[in-house]
C-alpha cells in the first residue's frame, strides 16, 4: 500500500468511533464535514479484504515449489535450496509440520496435483535446468512413490490443475533453449495414459493454473522465463469443448505466482519482477469477470505455493527477492 493510503487508512481508523466524531473534526479543521464522510465511504468501499495469520513456519526454507491440499492437509514437494526431493506436510489442525517419503529424485519449477486420493507431481526441472516430461504418483496411505506415464512434451515452470477427475498441464518452457511451449496435455490417472488438447493461446511460463466450475483458467505468468516479461494474461479452457477464449486481464503483470479457487473466486498471490517481488493479492470472479484487489500478503514473495483446506487459504514458501532466494514462510489467508 502507498504510504499516503497508509495515512489515509489511519484517519479512518481513528474516526471509527463515528462518522460523527470525523466530521466534527473535519468541520474544526476548516472542512466540509459532507466532504470527510463521503472521503471516508469512498475509501472504506475500496480498501482491500481479508485477514492474515502467520503459521508454523515450513521446516525446511525454499522456493519455486510445488504445493496441492490431500486429505485435510497440505503437501510441499521439492524447490530450490538443497529441497529438492524434499517432501514436508503440514497439518492445519494441529499447526505442525511432518516429513514424508521423498521425491525419487530432486525437483524445482514442479507441479503437484491431487486426484483421488493421491498426489500427482509433474515435469519441472532437474540435474540444474533440464526440463523433464516425469510424473510421480504418491499414496498417503502407504507413504510410497511410483513413477507413471510421462507427458508428451518435457516442461519446466508449468502449471498444472484437475477437472472431472483428469489433470491437464499446461504451458512451461521446453526443452531446446528458453522458448515457451503452447503444450496443453490431459493425464488420466484410471487409464495412466496423457493426450494432447488445444494449446494454449498464450505460451508462457511461471503461470498459475486454476481449476474451477469444469473450467481451467490460466493466469499470469512470463515470457521466455524471463520476469522483465511478464503478462497480465487470463485465458480460460473449456475441456469438454477443447476450446479457449480470453477473459479480463489481471490488474498486476506478474510471474512466479500461486493460485487457488476459494468461494466462487481465484485468488492469485505474490510474484516477481526485475524491481522485486510483490505483495499482491488479487481476486478474479468468473461469474462477472472482474478482478478486485484483496488485502496483500504480509511478506511478498515468488515462487511460492497456495492450497486451500477447511475455506482457509495456506500460502507457503517462496523467496522474498527476486531470483535464487528461500523462505520457511506460511501465511494463512481468510478472504
């Protein structure tokens, strides 16, 4: 927030005994007490929703990671920072941390997807920056990975989600250098077996893919992994149709984000750019397509991850500088 809404904010704040008291104080300073209480509406019908608490932080600080919900709890899976087989989980309900098996092998710029009772982690990169096609199956039950099919098209800082019991995986960068692929590829678990869909209309990188109402919306992200490039991009998959069209940009350019569905909206948080990393929370309703501002994460980070348990929102990890740079953050988000 700019420091002027800042004080703005506060003389708000000190007025909310009754707009009463703020126009007495408006009318003292030689002001219209019409004009301070509708300043004072003006301000309170634009200012940012939301309340955030700091959770137990995760063990082991890092970043560009992968996080879905499973079973009530959150899984992180790999990232940078010497974590990248790494698996931690936290339980909401106790405010703890516990290990798993690990990767079996390390991971960054990874996706995890949850589907039927299992954790579903796809392409990403390893051995530096290798764009790999892999796909590991976890059982929770069991505490045990498996390798399944790998995609058609190797991929790193893609974007994965679930509809109707498949996992489609979209966008990344691939494997010959640093251009985008369009790639747009559905995994069904039953049948172990990937197919190509309609690309996507936007290649990119460092996205967010959201699942919601049989829709996947893909959001944000950059050009040719570069954060000097990124895009303000919201585009929308229609699976049962294999179709795509666009739909309101995001407010915020940005790349190296997380997004969830939470309520009816897809809440997209954090990012990077050559200047620093963002603090932003934003919101976009596909009912009306509009995009509102919610109130912004206590510390701005990328390559951070979002799942969503009990209509709470946990945002865990990422780096606070751009670039190489880890957190144990976890910051729990009650729109």
């Amino acid at each position: 927030m700019e420091r002027g809404l800042e004080g703005k904010a506060a003389i708000v704040a000190a007025s909310s005994k009754g707009l009463g008291k703020a126009c007495a104080l408006g009318l003292a300073a030689g002001v219209s007490s019409l004009v301070l209480v509708l300043w004072a509406f003006g301000f309170a019908a634009q200012s940012p929703t939301g309340q955030w608490v700091t959770k137990a932080p995760v063990p082991t600080p890092r970043t560009e990671v992968a996080v879905a919900p499973l079973g009530g709890k959150v899984y992180v899976v790999g990232g940078f920072g010497g974590s990248g087989d790494v698996v931690e989980v936290y339980d909401p309900a106790a405010d703890r941390w516990e290990s798993r098996a690990p990767l079996p092998e390390p991971l960054h710029h990874t996706t995890a997807t949850a589907v039927g009772g299992r954790l579903y982690v796809i392409g990403g990169y390893s051995g530096g920056w290798s764009p790999v096609a892999t796909m590991f199956e976890y059982d929770p039950a069991t505490d045990r990975w498996r390798r399944r099919a790998s995609m058609p098209t190797a991929r790193g800082a893609l974007g994965a989600a679930e509809i109707d019991g498949k996992i489609y995986a979209m966008g990344g960068v691939a494997r010959d250098g640093r251009p985008n692929s369009a790639a747009n590829e559905a995994y069904g678990p039953a049948q172990d077996r990937w197919e190509s869909r309609a690309p996507l209309p936007t290649p990119r990188d460092h996205l967010a893919v959201i699942g919601w109402e049989k829709r996947l919306y893909a959001i944000g992200g950059r050009l040719g992994g570069s954060y000097a490039q990124n895009l303000r991009d919201t585009e929308v998959y229609d699976p049962a149709a294999d179709r795509w069209e666009r739909r309101q940009p995001m407010p915020t350019a940005r790349s190296g984000i997380a997004g969830v569905a939470h309520a009816g909206r897809l809440l997209v948080f954090g990012g990077e750019e050559p200047a620093g990393t963002f603090n932003q929370t934003e919101a976009y309703a596909p009912a009306t397509d509009r995009w509102t501002a919610l109130a912004p994460m206590p510390t701005a980070r990328h390559g951070l991850g979002a799942a969503v348990v009990g209509g709470v929102v946990y945002v865990i990890g990422g780096g606070p500088r751009p670039g190489g740079s880890f957190s144990a953050v976890n910051e729990a988000f009650v729109p």
